[in-house]
C-alpha cells in the first residue's frame, strides 16, 4: 500500500534502459522501483561520505 506521506517522482526513460533497469532488478530481487530506491541511497551515502550530511529540514516532510 502506497503511504500517503512519501512524495511521488515520475521519470521517463528509452525502451532499452527501462530493459536494463528491469533485467539488473529482476537479478538482484529487487523490483524496479526497489532498486531505483536503492540506488538513490547509495549515491546518497557516497555523497554524504565525500561532502558531510544532508540536513532534512523539518518544513519540507509536508
């Protein structure tokens, strides 16, 4: 069930990288908003390694 909190973000992508998207996701056992979610935190993490952490304000959770 989709949690009314979470904010939406749709993205268009070319046949052949939604193919790949789904292929690699499909290997990992993630689905292919499981890994997108997974890469998106992954390259949170590396930036926040390099550049310090990011600070959630309390304003934008709306």
């Amino acid at each position: 069930m989709r949690n009314k909190n979470n904010k939406h973000l749709g993205i268009e992508v070319d046949p052949e990288l939604h193919y790949k998207l789904r292929f690699i996701s499909k290997y990992y056992g993630r689905s292919a908003n499981g890994h997108i979610l997974y890469l998106i935190r992954q390259s949170i993490k590396e930036f926040e390694a390099q550049e310090g952490a990011i600070k959630f304000p309390a304003d934008e959770s709306k």
